[in-house]
C-alpha cells in the first residue's frame, strides 16, 4: 500500500498552471505516492494525452460529472494510507504532506487537514512572517461553525471510512467542500488547519475560464443556499453575506480588478 494518494480532477486546464503544479509536487513530495487523474470531459486531446502521461493512474469521463461525483471516482480508485483531494491550480511547499500527516498522528479524532491558503476564508489564512512559520502549528475549527475552502485536503483512509464521499448534489462546483465539513463534523471528527502549510492557489483557473466569473459567482450562491438548507439545525445563526457572499465578491475583485 502506498502511503499517499494524490486525487486531482482536470478539465481541459491551463497548461502552464497544471505543470507548475506537477512540478511542485515531484520536488516537495517525499513518500511514496501516487497521482490519480481525473479527466472530466476535457476536449482538448493533446492536454488529454498530457495527463495521461503525468497520471499513474488516469480516469476518463466522457460526461462531465459534479466535482463531489468525480473526486468520489478518484478516490474510489485510490489505494493510499492517506488520501489528499486537490485542484490541479495550487503549488505544494516543501514537506507539505510530513506537516500534514502529523496532525493525523498527533491528534485524535482528526477527519481533514487543510492548509492555510491565498484566496481563503479568514480560517485559513496565513498569519505573521514566513521566518516565524516554525512558531505555528494546526489549529482546531469549532465544529459546525467553520468551514474550509476545498481546494487541498488530506484524509486518512480510517477518516474516509467514517465520513463516506463528497455528496454529489451541488451543481457543477461548490458547496461539496462546505458539505464535506459538516459530514466531518457529524462523523464526530474533527477538521484541523495547519498554519505551517501554505498552499498558493490560483483561484479560479478553471472555473472563470469554463463559466465566467459572475456566472460562477452565482453558482456559488445557488449551493451555498442549498448547503444550508441542507444543514438548517447547524447554519441559521451563519451570516451568508458576511461568511459567504462577500468573500466570493473579494476573491472575484483579486481575480478581475476592474479597469482604472
């Protein structure tokens, strides 16, 4: 058994960003591993054929899938201790996954380590000067209040067990990672974020590209909606323009500042 499997879904992506992303992951990623691709009905055939060279293993889907239906697929075929769910936009630091993996080994009850982000909620942030990383550690969310965006997560096989899949319900994408907190949370699990980890991520890459910004912006809001109807007994005293709306309206801003 590998030690960690990586599960990353493409559609058609950027080529720069994606190697940027393949690169970091062969210089920063120490242990045995292994990386699953999920081609989500990508149409062009030469990135197709790219990813399926960089793959260990890869998948490919004719019908576009939801991002929960197709990370399921991917994890399903995973064969790792440790199972991380990742966008093909982010670049991983060095000794990312040994910082990550020791929350699992140092804390109990742990369902999902995530990383502190650019392009984040205020939970996930980072904090202070790079030089006083070495002072910081991972930091426990209030369960059924906080959330993590979903663009790098770690799982433990034993947590998966527990927590089952991505619901498949959110159109498209969004909502599946807010979801999959709560279902950490009922599992009776904790998610930790650990302020030593910092992943960049290139927010947006795909989804702009494919969508467009406002129309995924409003994607956003529809699941979101349904995220908290779903998990009413947990979410009536969550503020959505402050948790939600204006933090997809800021990441909007820093994507496409408009024209001066």
């Amino acid at each position: 058994m590998k030690e960690l499997s990586i599960v990353v879904i493409c559609i058609d992506p950027d080529r720069p960003i994606l190697e940027r992303f393949l690169s970091s992951l062969r210089q920063y990623t120490a242990v045995d591993h292994e990386l699953i691709v999920v081609d989500n009905a990508g149409a062009t055939a030469s990135t197709s054929e790219f990813l399926r060279a960089n793959a260990d293993r890869y998948l490919r889907l004719d019908t576009r899938m939801t991002v929960g239906a197709a990370w399921n697929l991917g994890m399903a075929a995973a064969s790792g201790r440790y199972v991380l769910v990742s966008n093909d936009d982010v670049v991983v630091p060095r000794r990312w996954f040994e910082e990550m993996r020791d929350v699992f080994l140092t804390h109990p009850d742990v369902g999902l380590v995530a990383p502190v982000m650019n392009h984040a909620g205020p939970d996930q942030m980072a904090r202070g000067k790079s030089s006083h990383l070495h002072l910081l550690g991972p930091e426990k969310l209030p369960r059924f209040d906080r959330f993590i965006v979903g663009a790098f997560m770690l799982f433990s096989r034993e947590a998966l067990a527990r927590i089952g899949g991505f619901s498949e319900e959110f159109e498209i994408a969004g909502g599946e990672d807010l979801d999959m907190c709560f279902k950490v949370f009922a599992a009776g699990l904790d998610i930790y974020v650990h302020h030593r980890v910092f992943v960049y991520h290139e927010w947006g890459s795909t989804g702009n590209r494919i969508l467009g910004t406002q129309e995924r912006l409003d994607l956003y809001e529809a699941n979101y909606a349904k995220f908290k109807r779903k998990w009413s007994a947990y979410t009536q005293h969550m503020d959505r323009p402050v948790r939600f709306a204006a933090l997809r309206r800021r990441l909007a801003g820093w994507i496409a500042p408009p024209e001066s």
